[in-house]
C-alpha cells in the first residue's frame, strides 16, 4: 500500500507540471483573436475549428484565416475537398455569414427588381467596370428571367477616393436606380451627399473576399466572381435549388 501510494505520488507529481505546461503553450482563442488584430490590424468575427485538424478557422473582415493552435502559425488562401469534387471548403465556410453580414445594409441597397421574382442575388458592383456596365445593360432580361438583383458598392479605387465619391453621388441622387444606369452608360452624375454608406459597403466586399466587380452573391451565400450572362447566370440559380 505504501508503495503505491508513493507511486501516485511520483506520478501526480510528474503529469501535474506537463498538463500546466501544455496549457500554456496553447493560447485561448481570446489570445489569438488579440494576436490577429494587433498584428494583422483584423476584426475577428468568429472562431472556430477547420476542416483540418490543429487550424481554428478564423472568419476575419478580411475574410478567412487559419492559424494553428498555438497561435504561431497562418495560413490565407483555400481549402479544398478532393474526395467531394474539389469543393471549395473556404467558400462553404463563408456562405452563411455573408448571408447575415448583408443584412444590416439591405436598406442602402438599390434594388433592380423582378416582376414576377424567382431569385434574388446581391452584385458588388463599380460603375467604371466594363463587365459592370454589361451586366446592367441586360438588366431587364435578368429581370424578365425572374431575377432581381440588388447592388451593393464596391468603388474599385477604395475609400476615399473619387470612384468612391461617383458611387455615392448615384446612392444620394433623387432617383438612384436611374442615376445608376445613366453613370454605367457614361454620363456624368451631379455630385450629392448621403447616409449611403459607401465605405461599410466596400468593407463588405472585402471581408467577404471581392477583389474585383462584378461579384455576384447567391441566394445561399455562395459568391460567384466576375460577369454572368442572364441565362448562364439563372442556371446556376436553378441548379442550387
């Protein structure tokens, strides 16, 4: 009995230091989320597992990060799923958040919508982008499609800047829809001042990961980047239902 005892002690002794020791050398995700701000200058949203075993999946205003468990290593770019397809697994992780994240700027979006609605997809858009302007010269076909689609802005040039400037004067004019095809057409829009919220919208885009416009979001979150011809475009909805 003695010697058992003494046993358990030895061992207590011993594994009681290791398991304080890996406890900290494993920072909280607290910790990380403040190494990430200070050191990148990132707002952590949310923070989780990832599909890879050893990353948390850190869902950032700039998108996407992994990093590992002890907070020392990061990884930025995609993840994919070879045994389902090549599924792009940092696309998945991004789908319902967007889909959440676009909500408080519904209002400040301007809306092209369908007549008899079927679907319905938010388009980061700048007016001096020349798929831009293709997709909004077929507008009504989209709509007759029963797609209505909603801009939000996304001035290529950043904020500040007098591309952004442009987008706002179109969100602040008294007719913003028609203001907006007229600058896509070329025509000059006189200069006005709002609420619109120009910057929270390209902060949007970024932290959802546009880099260029257009950028198509779809009903279930999912993000399609660059220019989609109506019929091509309601296919791919039609194919996600």
């Amino acid at each position: 009995m003695k010697l058992t005892r003494a046993l358990s002690l030895v061992v207590a002794l011993v594994v009681a230091p290791l398991a304080s020791a890996a406890t900290a050398t494993i920072p909280d995700t607290a910790a990380i989320k403040q190494k990430l701000s200070e050191m990148l200058d990132v707002e952590v949203i949310s923070m989780q597992d990832s599909p890879i075993e050893g990353l948390y999946q850190a869902m950032t205003n700039r998108g996407v990060l992994y990093i590992s468990r002890d907070g020392t290593k990061l990884f930025h770019g995609n993840l994919y799923d070879l045994d389902k397809g090549m599924k792009n697994l940092t696309e998945a992780a991004l789908a319902g958040p967007r889909l959440e994240m676009m909500k408080p700027l519904e209002d400040h979006m301007l809306v092209y919508k369908a007549k008899d609605e079927k679907h319905v997809v938010t388009v980061f858009t700048d007016v001096s982008c020349g798929y831009c302007r293709k997709l909004h010269s077929q507008m009504a076909d989209y709509n007759k499609m029963g797609i209505t689609v909603r801009y939000l802005a996304f001035p290529r040039a950043g904020v500040p800047s007098a591309n952004a400037d442009e987008m706002q004067a179109i969100w602040c004019a008294k007719d913003p829809l028609k203001a907006m095809t007229e600058a896509k057409a070329g025509k000059k829009v006189s200069a006005a001042t709002c609420d619109a919220k120009i910057a929270e919208q390209y902060e949007l885009g970024t932290s959802f990961g546009v880099n260029g416009t257009p950028a198509i979001v779809l009903e279930d979150g999912s993000m399609i980047p660059g220019y989609q011809p109506p019929a091509d475009l309601l296919r791919t909805l039609e194919a996600r239902k």
